[in-house]
C-alpha cells in the first residue's frame, strides 16, 4: 500500500456515546425511531438556523455534535427542541469565536421553526425579544453545560476530510468532485446521531469513500487506502447504514409536513408524537 503520511493534529477525538447511555435513552417512553427522527429534526434545524446566520460549516457541525450529546443525556420529553438548538447554536458561537447576539440566534430558530424544509438563504426577520426571551437561552445554556460537565472539546470532520484527501494527492479535478460531494455527506451526516457514535476520522474517511463511488472516481487504484487512516471497513458501512437511516428520516418528516401535521418541536409535541406512533403499524 502506499505510504500516506497523515497529518499530525492534537486532539482527535470526541466524546462518544456509551452503551449505557444508548440503552438510558432508549428507555424513556420513546420508540428508537422517534428518537432517531428528533435527533434529525435537531440537527435540521440547526443547519437551517446556522446557514440563516452566516455560520460556517465546522461552527455548525460543533452545535449539532453538541445538541445530540446533550439529548442522548437529558431524552426529548423535557427540553424543546427549539430551545436546545438555540443554546448549542449559542454555545457554539462561543466556542468558535465568531460572536453572535442572542437576539440573532432566537430569530434564525425561530425562521428555521417556521419552515423546516427550508435550505437556508433566507434573511434574520426583524423580531423583537424581551430580556425574558434571553434569560431561557442563557437558562439552557447552562443547563447543557452541566449536562455536558462542561467539556465543550469537538472534532469536526472537515478539516480532517480535507486533509486526507489532499494526502491521497489525486488530480486537480478529481479531487474537487470528491470534496465538494464528500462535503456534502458530511453535512447530511451532522444531521443524525452518527457524529456521537463514530469518531471524525472515521466519518471523513466515509464521506471521501461515499463521494468517490458517487463520481465514479477511483482512490489510489483500488488500495485499502482507509487503513491508512486508522479506519475499518465495519465502522465505514455502520456510517452508511445510518445515513441511508436518516435520508429515509428526511423523507418521512418532509412527508409529515407536507400532508399537514406540525414539526416535532415542543415538549407537548413530542408527547403527541408518541400516541400517534403508537398507532402506525411497525416498521
């Protein structure tokens, strides 16, 4: 095989979800697909908020990777999620150091509340929020700080993603096909809970390896060039499998929307959201 070199950065992992704590969160009252769909409609809407915002993609993606620790803890029956995804935009933005007023981020949820099937592009509408307004945001801030233990530490995929890729010294043009579709799966992916089961090497390698089939692009003439990067092909297909999980997620809330019924966005929401799964057929 040949010899990549990878690039030596500090830090490279996060904090991942537990076996104890997936089995914590799956005993709540709530059928693992409607876990897996709120956890969807989190980071959805985050993306939307984000993209509102102007925020960049790895400032996003540390919100979602946020949100979904924080709910794999604390289960969807008391926090809403419109507060939730605010606070993580919030603590984000601090973490990242790109400043925002409170007032922004309550405004872009709030867009993003109105119309989730939005793709971003839309301009912050002129609100107005009452000290009481930023008091619930600073409220849950802290309450996922705690939550969290305060540990903030995030890997993103991105800079990894590119890093591997521009090791792998493919052509100018093949190379720019490949990011900017792998780009794209890793954004899909921030979406779902896969960024707080699997580590980022393992996603960005996934993310090359998905956007290379996609193009029909060949890496490195067909090596197993991922082991190079500390990654198995087990941990590859259980990021595919999930994926595909949560574009099937997409589909079926887009379809929840589109026939009528509201987003899943409150405490009272989620609780009629039980009922009515209890009433579909299983999947």
């Amino acid at each position: 095989m040949m010899n990549l070199k990878r690039p030596a950065l500090p830090r490279l992992t996060n904090a991942l979800a537990t076996p104890a704590q997936l089995q914590e969160s799956h005993s709540r009252g709530l059928t693992p697909s409607l876990v897996s769909s709120l956890h969807h409609l989190g980071g959805s809407l985050i993306q939307i908020a984000g993209a509102i915002l102007n925020f960049p993609d790895p400032a996003i993606a540390t919100s979602a990777i946020i949100f979904h620790r924080f709910h794999l803890l604390a289960g969807f029956l008391e926090p809403s999620i419109r507060n939730t995804a605010a606070a993580c935009i919030y603590i984000a933005s601090k973490s990242c150091e790109i400043p925002l007023r409170p007032s922004a981020i309550l405004a872009a949820v709030d867009t993003a509340c109105e119309d989730p099937l939005a793709v971003g592009g839309k301009r912050i509408p002129k609100r107005k929020y009452s000290h009481a307004n930023t008091e619930t945001l600073d409220h849950w801030e802290l309450r996922i700080l705690t939550a969290l233990a305060f540990d903030m530490h995030v890997v993103t995929p991105y800079t990894l993603f590119l890093e591997y890729l521009v090791s792998m010294k493919v052509d100018k043009e093949r190379e720019k096909t490949v990011a900017q579709r792998g780009w794209n799966y890793i954004n899909d992916i921030m979406k779902t809970r896969i960024c707080i089961f699997h580590q980022a090497n393992v996603i960005a390698v996934t993310a090359i390896w998905l956007a290379a089939r996609e193009a029909d692009v060949e890496m490195l003439d067909g090596e197993k060039w991922w082991e190079a990067f500390d990654v198995d092909t087990e941990d590859m297909g259980h990021v595919v499998l999930l994926l595909r999980e949560g574009r099937d997620i997409a589909i079926r809330e887009r379809d929840r929307i589109v026939s009528g019924r509201e987003p899943t966005l409150t405490v009272e929401d989620v609780k009629l959201r039980v009922v009515e799964e209890a009433t579909l057929p299983a999947r």
